[in-house]
C-alpha cells in the first residue's frame, strides 16, 4: 500500500507580506492555549482553531530540535539523495485542481457506515462516517473524517462504493483524539505505516489563520527498511540494508538552515521542519511532502519549498527499531 517556535518577528513580516492583520496562535509563551471546549468548523479543510489533535505528550508532539542524531543519518539521506529537493505534494492547482489529501469535518448527524475491507484482520471495525460527496483522494482513494461531537478521526483507504448504497475499502482505522492512540504492532491504518495521516499534514489553518504548526509532518521516500520505529507500526517492504529508512524515521530540517528568505508562510512550514521534523509515512516518491488538497493554497509560495533539499535534514536518533 502506497503524515524553534515561531518568533514574533515572523507574526510581523506574515502580516506584512500577506496584507493583513498579523495572524494569531500558539506564536508566544504568553498566548493562552485553546481552551478545551473550543469547537472546529464543519465542512470540507475546515479550520480546526487550534483544537489540539492528541495530547501534547504524543510522538506526533513532541518537539526534536534537541535530540540527537542517527549514526547512519548520512548513509540514509545519501541513500536517498542529497540533492533530492523537498517537494510539496499539496497545492491549489495541478491538472485543474487542487492536490493533496483533503480532510472533512463532520458531526453526529452525518451517516455511518459498515465498511468491508480487504484487509480487515488489521483494520478497525468502525462503523464510518461518510458525508455526502465525501473529499475522496484521486488515486489512494483516502477518505479522513473527523467527527468533532466525539474528537475522533476516521480513515479509510482505498475508498470506493459497494454499488448498493455503501462503500468498501481496502484498510480504515480509527483513532481517540484525545488519547496517545498507536496500532497494535504489525497493524497497518489507511497508510502503509500505520500511523495516522490527518497529524502529518501541511493544513492551511495552520499556515495562514494560526501562522504556527506544533506537530510532525508527514513525507514520504521511494525505498524503505523492513523495519519500523514509533509512531509507525507496519512494514511495507522487503528490504534489509540499514541504508534504507524504516518507516516511522524521523528528520528534522538542520537548527543552522537559512529560511529568512523565504516566503512567510513557507517560514512557517521550515520552522516547523525544524522544531518537530517530518515521519515516514509510506513508500512513494521520494521527500515529498503530505497536506491538504485545498484551492486556497498559493503555489508559488508552496513551490519554493523546493529550494530545500535532502541533504538540508538529519536523521534524528533511531530507538526502538523493530524488524517483524
């Protein structure tokens, strides 16, 4: 089967270059978090405020700018390429229309589903919400749902109508937003790793309205260990070289990486490569880059993403690797 803080001076030039009033967030120390009861927006991309997705104590939140680093981090990003450049798999516009992995809020009110999977021994039983005209990534067929009445999100892969009013799908998993949630070892989700893909990506709420992401990213390389780390839970290859990544490694873009010059929200994306670093989430193309299929985003600004290359992150310390 084929997810150091914001400084105020970026609050200041986000505004400028943007136009508009400086946006705010978790961007200081003395920013009051969201309060608990804070309540998303429904519908398609909706803008979450800040609502937090697993506790702060989670992998997915835990900051890696201090940690230490892989013996073999060269050899893996070598393996992969210097020189690769950090690609956006996410944007406003390519073969007329947006691009990415879209994600859709819904509530109690919305239709649940029992879904038949093609690999139902590690895929969770559900039932599903399914909203009308569900956001269905082309390709993969991945369907993210958070139902906000209960915080928990709901994944589905390879997503496709039974032809009787219902849906089938090759794996789903669901997971407590509330709760530090991993699969069982050996589990997959809806993403070869068995993590969750909604935490990994690049959201426009948090780019442009918060101006702040406070969690892991989610990417992707071509060729992976047989091997994986947590979060990740789930093999997808065969290979044995300690050369290769297992899923679940995580880089972090290097403290000393000029990003001044940069756009402002690109800023925002580097910052947080920086403090909470990107995972490997399945095999694809190599270092590219998950967020949400959304028209509002500026390609431009998300192309020069691409000035970053491989050899610009270092592996952070592997523990824990398990070899199924």
């Amino acid at each position: 089967m084929i997810r150091p803080h914001v400084a105020a001076s970026l609050i200041a030039l986000f505004g400028v270059a943007l136009g508009c009033d400086a946006p705010t967030g978790r961007t200081d120390p003395l920013v009051p978090l969201p309060p608990p009861g804070i309540q998303p927006d429904l519908g398609l991309n909706a803008d979450l405020h800040g609502k937090q997705i697993f506790p702060v104590n989670d992998l997915w939140n835990q900051p890696i700018d201090t940690a230490q680093v892989e013996p073999s981090s060269a050899l893996i990003l070598g393996t992969i390429g210097l020189t690769k450049p950090l690609h956006p798999d996410f944007g406003a516009n390519w073969s007329g229309g947006p691009f990415g992995i879209a994600y859709v809020v819904v509530d109690n009110s919305t239709p649940r589903f029992t879904v038949p999977f093609t690999y139902a021994d590690e895929s969770d039983r559900g039932p599903y919400p399914v909203p009308a005209n569900p956001p269905i990534e082309p390709g993969d067929g991945h369907l993210l749902v958070i139902n906000r009445s209960e915080w928990k999100l709901y994944e589905l892969f390879a997503l496709s109508p039974s032809g009787s009013g219902g849906w089938n799908a090759g794996s789903g998993a669901i997971f407590d937003l509330t709760t530090n949630t991993q699969r069982p070892a050996g589990w997959t989700s809806a993403d070869a790793a068995g993590l969750p893909i909604l935490p990994g990506l690049v959201r426009y709420d948090e780019v442009y309205q918060r101006g702040e992401i406070d969690h892991a990213l989610r990417f992707t390389v071509q060729r992976t260990r047989a091997s994986y780390v947590a979060p990740a839970s789930h093999v997808a290859s065969s290979l044995a070289g300690l050369q290769y990544a297992p899923m679940g490694t995580r880089v972090r873009l290097k403290a000393g990486f000029d990003i001044s010059h940069y756009p402002a929200p690109a800023q925002v994306i580097l910052q947080a490569l920086k403090k909470y670093g990107m995972i490997v989430a399945d095999n694809g193309s190599d270092f590219y880059l998950s967020g949400t299929a959304d028209a509002r985003w500026n390609d431009d600004v998300n192309n020069s993403l691409k000035q970053v290359k491989a050899g610009d992150f270092e592996v952070v310390r592997l523990s824990g690797v398990i070899t199924p």
